[in-house]
C-alpha cells in the first residue's frame, strides 16, 4: 500500500508490502489483519488493529494498537533490505506480543504479555505484563511489570523485574532487580536486589547485593557490600566489604573483609574469616572462627579453633579446642577449651581449659586448668586453681594463692 495512505484489510494473501507514514485499519471486531506472507514496512507505519503475520520486517517506527502474532521472525531495523535508514527503528504493541525470534534496533515497547523464543533489543525493552523467553539479549534496559521466565538474560545496562522470576542465568553490566523467585546463577556488575524470597545457586556481583524474606542458595561473591533483610541460606559468602543479616544466617563459610552484623544467630559448618569486626546478636557456631578486630555473640562455639585480634563480648561464652586472644584485647564472658593462649597485655574474665598460656603483662579473673603457664608482669585478681602445673614469672600479682586441687570446678 502508497505511503501516507489509510486502508482496511482483513485477510491479506502473501506478502504485504506498507509505504512510510502508511495507517492499516482492520476489519471485525475487533479489528485485525491477518497476513499468510510477510509484512514489509518501508518507514514508519501504524497498525489501528492486531496483527497476525508469517514475519514482520520493517526499518522504521512501527506501531500495532493491538496484538501482534508472528509466527517467525521480527525484524525492526536498518539491514532488512529496503534502502531507507531509520535512526530509531522500534516496535511498539499495546496489546500482547509472540514470535519465534525478535530483532529490533531500538526499542521494543509491549503493553501486556510476551512471548518469544529469542529477543534481541539493542536499546530498551519494555514489557508491561508477563515475559517468557529462552534468551533474552538487551543492549541496554530491561524493565517489566510481571514475572519473568527465561534461560537467559543478558542485558548491557539494567534490569527491573517487578514481580517473579525464574531463570536460568542473569548477566547484566549495571543493575538488577528482581521481585522475588528463582535466578540460578547471577552476574551483575554493579548492583543486584531481590524484594523477596528468592532461590539462586551463585551471585556474583561487583559492587551491592540486597536480599529479602527467607533467601535460600549456593555462593555469593561480592565486592562491596551484601545486606539482608530476613533469613539467609547459603554455601560461602565472599565479601569485601560488609555483609548485614536483619534475620539469621545458616551456610558453610564467610569470608569477609569488613564488618559482619547478623540479627539473629549464625550457623557455620566451615570457617567465620572476617578482617574486621563480627556482631551477632544470637549464637555463632562455626568449625573455625579467625578475626582480626572484634566478635560480639550471645555464645562462640567452634569445633577447633577461635582466634580473635581484639575484643570478644558473650554473655554465656566461647566454647573451643583452642581459643587465642590477640595482644591487648579484652574478653568478656567465661573461655573453655582445651588451650587458651592470652597475648601480651591482653585481659580475660574466667577461664576454664586443659593449658592456660599467659603472655607478658596479661590480665585475668579467675583461671583454671590441669597445666597454667604465666609470663612476668602478669594479673591475676580471682583464684588459680590447678591439677598439674603452675609456671610463673617474675613480678606475677596473684590477689589470692594459686591452689593445686584434685578436681577443677565446672
């Protein structure tokens, strides 16, 4: 049909060939053109109905005030073979849209559902209801009001995923935020948020990861900061940053370089290594516990070893086969375990183990143990008490006379 003209058709035999700045009505009610052929807009065309095609291949703005169905390919751009270069060739369908595989330079705009096998957008996709696709290929922005089901998604820019998702793999340059669901495996560049409960098997992100509800998955990797609200499930966590949990936290290993703030308790079958400070406002349990500056728990229990630099605050206390306080820390609440090594003016409450080492100038309450091995300049305010050995320094404050007893206290 001419260019700049109007017509109405119904069904069309073959192809369809649409003039620049052409309008295309369609018969019934409500309206709708079918096409056995492919349709070929040589500019910008508007269809005031829905559209059923074989293809759809157009270099400029097209516009479908319906649904559009086709059962092949779409083609919105330059390269289609018509000779007219459009500098923004897009799609726009304010019903809902399927096809086979989807191609548009620019934008594509859809007001309701989409379906497609493959879509590839080089600028921004819109989709106002649901999405299902096996791959997802933006250039630029990803945004849609309902769920998401597809393979894949790779999006240059960002992503903004309103309601549920399920996918396979999300890998986006910039941002990404999901609603909730399912993402197995997430590659985000920049930011990456879930608004609720949601399932993955790895997340690795460069810069901020935001969790909500009772999040359950594998390994997340990030580099700046990952923060919770809810529960957290996972294998290891690898932060560079902070990691904040309002809920508890149940994984393998944490590795952080920063602070760890978690809620309720956290559960460990492997390692706490975090460079900083550890504040948990419930129990931690872990098969080994290392800090660098200060842990903070209702309870510290490990299987092996609890190393801690600076402070340590309980309220029932740190259970262990070995626990070492670094030089000048402070601890409060009671230590058990099998060996305790309190550094260089380091200062300690009750202590209760198989060997007790005190370093130079260290500071204690109350000790006891089968074998107790004190530096100089040491002190020692409550009693000692010991089955095996005692061997002290010079200039060691003792406020009342270290006893050997047959059986120590509980």
């Amino acid at each position: 049909m001419p260019s700049k003209s109007t017509q109405t058709l119904g069904a069309v035999e073959g192809d369809l060939i649409v003039g620049d700045s052409a309008i295309i009505k369609g018969e019934g009610t409500p309206p709708r053109v079918s096409v056995s052929g492919t349709v070929r807009c040589r500019g910008d065309c508007t269809f005031e109905c829905s559209l059923v095609a074989e293809n759809l291949l157009g270099e400029g703005y097209i516009v479908v005030k319906g649904d559009l169905e086709v059962k092949e390919r779409v083609k919105i751009g330059n390269g289609v073979g018509f000779g007219f270069l459009h500098a923004k060739a897009a799609l726009s369908v304010e019903g809902k849209m399927t096809a086979k595989t989807v191609d548009v330079d620019n934008k594509l705009a859809v007001g309701r559902d989409f379906e497609a096998e493959t879509a590839d957008v080089g600028g921004r996709l819109e989709v106002k209801g649901n999405t299902k696709a096996q791959r997802i290929d933006v250039g630029g922005s990803f945004s849609t009001n309902g769920d998401v089901e597809a393979q894949t998604i790779d999006v240059g820019g960002s992503v903004n995923i309103e309601s549920k998702v399920k996918v396979e793999k999300l890998d986006v340059g910039g941002s990404a935020k999901v609603g909730s669901g399912r993402v197995s495996n997430v590659n985000v560049g920049g930011s990456f948020e879930s608004k609720d409960s949601l399932e993955f098997n790895s997340i690795d992100v460069g810069g901020v990861v935001r969790l909500a509800g009772k999040s359950v998955g594998g390994d997340i990797d990030v580099g700046g900061v990952c923060k919770v609200q809810g529960d957290l499930q996972f294998g290891k966590i690898d932060v560079g940053g902070i990691v904040e949990i309002s809920g508890s936290g149940k994984g393998n290993n944490l590795d952080v370089g920063g602070v760890v703030k978690v809620g309720g308790s956290l559960q460990l079958s492997g390692t706490v290594d975090v460079g900083g400070r550890v504040d948990v406002a419930g129990d931690l349990t872990a098969h080994d516990v290392d800090v660098g500056g200060s842990a903070k728990a209702k309870s510290i229990t490990a299987t092996t070893k609890v190393d801690v630099g600076g402070a340590i605050a309980t309220t029932v206390g740190v259970s262990a086969s070995s626990v070492r306080i670094g030089r000048r820390g402070e601890v409060v609440g009671p230590i058990r375990a099998d060996e305790v090594v309190i550094d260089e003016r380091a200062q300690v409450e009750d202590v209760y183990a198989k060997t007790i080492t005190m370093e130079k100038r260290a500071r204690a309450r109350n000790l006891y143990a089968e074998r107790i091995n004190i530096e100089s300049d040491c002190n020692i305010s409550g009693e000692v008490q010991y089955t095996e050995s005692l061997r002290t320094g010079g200039n060691v404050f003792f406020a009342k006379a270290p006893v050997k007893v047959e059986k120590l206290p509980q």
